[in-house]
C-alpha cells in the first residue's frame, strides 16, 4: 500500500477521517530538502495555504498515512489535482528512526505562486494538526515569517 505524506491540514486527523474514512495512521516523519512556505491564495482556506519550497538546507516535518490506491485517487480530488490547484508528487521521506521510504504528497501546482501569511484560522488548524502529531511548532512558525518576508521582496 502507498503511504502519504501530510505537512498541511492534513495533518488533523478530524481532516483525514472526513475525507478518507479507513486511513491508516503510521508514523511521523520528516522530508528532507525542502521548506514549508504560505503561498497562492485558496477562497476555502482565505488566503495563502501550506506549501512546499525546495531548500537543500530544511526540512518539512510531518505524517505518513497508508492509504490504498482507491484513496490516493479520492485524494487526489480532494487536493483538485484535476483542476490544476495541486499536484502529486513522489517523495522519499525519513521515520524518526533513520529509515526512508517513498510516498506521495501534494503541493501547488502553479508557476511561483505568491507568498503570503495565512488566515489566523487556517494556521491554528494546521498548528493543532502539528500538536496532535508532536511535530516541531517552531518550523511552522518560521515558515509564516520566513514567507510573510518574501511576500515583502515581491512588493
């Protein structure tokens, strides 16, 4: 079975159990060589939403779930992948324990999406989602004043 791997609001298990009832939690884990950045502009969400940046010197933490390829596909709708607002993209991402292992995960889909800071709501859904898992609170604060900084440059 493929595991995904959640950094954004996926992370809250309330989320994933709506969207994908069976999910399988497994581990948290990390990925390695990019940063999470608040880009685009989602109506649903009101603003900038979580994404991936690709950065050598970070990484994202977060979850892997396993999911059947049924559940991929519903995923795959869920993020609007048809629609051109994600894409899914392979991943090697690393257990707490050392061990890599491949997944899936999605991330904007457009040419440099602006950045931007994130509606209050949407950030403490993805913060709750950071503490139900124990992952590090610190990078998704660094990541709304590291994007709040280049939504600044591109003004």
């Amino acid at each position: 079975m493929p595991y995904y791997f959640a950094y954004g609001s996926s992370l809250l298990r309330a989320q994933m159990e709506r969207r994908i009832m069976g999910n399988k939690p497994v581990t948290r884990a990390a990925l390695k060589g990019y940063r999470l950045a608040f880009m685009g502009n989602s109506t649903e969400r009101k603003g900038p939403v979580v994404n991936l940046q690709t950065d050598p010197s970070r990484f994202v933490p977060g979850f892997l779930y396993e999911l059947n390829e049924i559940m991929i596909e519903y995923l795959d709708r869920c993020e609007a992948c048809e629609k051109g607002t994600y894409k899914k993209f392979e991943v090697a991402v690393e257990k707490d324990d050392g061990e890599k292992l491949p997944a899936v995960c999605y991330r904007l889909s457009g040419e440099n999406p602006p950045f931007g800071t994130p509606n209050l709501g949407y950030l403490m859904q993805v913060k709750q989602g950071y503490k139900e898992w124990g992952l590090p609170e610190e990078v998704l604060e660094e990541a709304v004043k590291w994007s709040g900084e280049q939504a600044g440059k591109k003004s």
